[in-house]
DNA sequence: AGTGGGTACTTACTAATAGTTAGCGCCTTG
DNA sequence: CAAGGCGCTAACTATTAGTAAGTACCCACT
C-alpha cells in the first residue's frame, strides 16, 4: 500500500495523469513563457503586457493570465477606477517558474545561430538523399 | 544603418517574427520538453522512448523528433538492420537546451502541492465573489 | 456635440494544430 | 501460421488557437 501510495503520490511529468503536467504545459506553453518572462523584469498593466509580446491577442493573453493566476504564478490587482487599471506581477513562486523560462529564451536568443545552421546542414543532407535515389 | 541592423540581427523572443520565438517554441514544446528531458538522462530508441513518455503517440514522438533533429538538438542514428533499429540521443547543443527544461520538469514535480493549493484558494476566492452578487 | 481612441475584457466564429486510426514491409516468437 | 514488435506515414477527426467584433465607460479633439 505503500508502493499504490507512492504510484499515486510521486510526481511524474512522464505519466500522462499526473498533475505535474499540466502545471508543466501552463509554465511552457506558447505565450505562458512569454508572460513569465517579461514580469520577471518588472510589472505590468494588461495592455502594456500585449504591446510588449509581439502577436498575443487579447483572448490569448487574458486565458493565459487566468491559467498563471489560478496556478499561483501571477498576481492580478485590479484597481477600481476609471479607466480601468489592472496590474499583473509574479508570485514567488511565479518567480521561481519565471527564472526558469527566462534562462530559456535568453538561452533560445542566444543560440539562434547554431540552430539555424543545424537547419541548412539537415536540409542539405535530405535534399542530398532525394537527390541519390 | 547599425541601427536598422541590428533591428534584425538582435534575437528577442518578444518580437513576433524573430527566429528565436519559433525555436523557443520548439523546445518548450508539450512533446519536446518530455523527449529533451528523457534524453538527457540517456539514450532511446523511438518505441522506447514513446513507452517512456506516458500518451505521445507515434505521431506526434516522430514530429518532435524531426524537429528537434532538424534544429541539431537531438542525433537521429537509424542502424540498417531488420526489424529496424534507431537510437536517439542529445548534441551538445540539444544537451544545454535539455538541461533548462529538465530543470524545469523536476521543479515542477516540488512544486506540485503548492500549485494544488493556490488552486483551491483561488476557486474559493472566485466562489466567494459569485455568492456575494 | 459627435467621433475616435484607450481601458480590460468576453463571445462567436474560423483556421490551424493535435490526436486517432489504419496501414506499410519485414521479421521473430508462440 | 497468426500475433506482435519495429519505425514510421497518410487520412481523417477532435481540440485548440487565433480573429473579429462587442461591451461599458471615459477623455481628448474637432
């Protein structure tokens, strides 16, 4: 019982019910990473935040901070004014999960080179192979 | 023109064209993350690797692969024997990229009860707000 | 005084992407 | 001699992301 236990207790990204992976798809998806990232360096209002992330809408951009805030990465302070004011930061733990992506697109910036050079060299040996049947 | 060039050149994951959003995406991908991590520990072979990683299906543990092959993180090694056999495993550049996610993927496992909480605090809040209408 | 714009969203619709099922050729195992 | 494993791919469907418009309120400009 012990061992059932643990089955059930142990995080697991791999097995496919575990909760850890969805919490792990919130913190990597598309524009979650992004969102993470940019209030790692600061706070910001919710336009602020889509004029800063090139190509969010606001659907996607309001679901994502809804998906953060419920996980407890961001805080959403909604001021009651007119016009409305609303500010989004991180929790600590939000700033632990930011650090984390924001290693990864400053690593991502970084690397674009090589990448794009792995790409021509993939796509030259293919043609290659197409080229030799 | 330094100016209008390094508009260009500079990678930033923020600006929506930039050739870095689309390797970020990759590897913070829902498959890739899963297959950079597993690969990081050791090498698989694709039906291996698909046991591992609990609901990819072959599909998608192909397309990722390609991609992230295709990126140079990942060495694709296809032995010409019968029944076919090929083996999968990091570059070095796949190696600092999945060193990032697997950070991620463990931190993620830790911080599963703390997420869970918020969660709770979170729907209450929100349960509250509607009952007080 | 009316038009355009900004605030933070939500809703309805459509395009893109992910997942499902089936198939391939070849071989080993029961 | 059928069943299953190997590493895929192709066709189809379900889910999800993206687009466009609407909301309600206010300010600045003409």
């Amino acid at each position: 019982m012990a061992v059932s236990d643990d089955l059930v207790r142990v995080p697991d990204v791999n097995r496919e019910m575990c909760p850890s992976r969805l919490i792990l798809e919130h913190v990597t998806s598309r524009w979650g990473v992004l969102v993470l990232a940019a209030l790692l360096e600061r706070s910001y209002r919710f336009s602020e935040l889509r004029r800063e992330i090139g190509g969010v809408s606001e659907k996607m951009l309001a679901q994502t901070l809804q998906t953060l805030e419920r996980d407890g990465f961001v805080h959403r302070d909604a001021k009651p004014v007119i016009p409305p004011r609303v500010d989004y930061s991180l929790t600590p733990l939000g700033k632990e999960a930011a650090e984390q992506v924001w290693g990864l697109a400053r690593w991502t910036e970084r690397r674009v080179a090589d990448v794009e050079a792995a790409r021509v060299s993939y796509d030259d040996e293919k043609a290659r192979a197409a080229a030799s049947l």
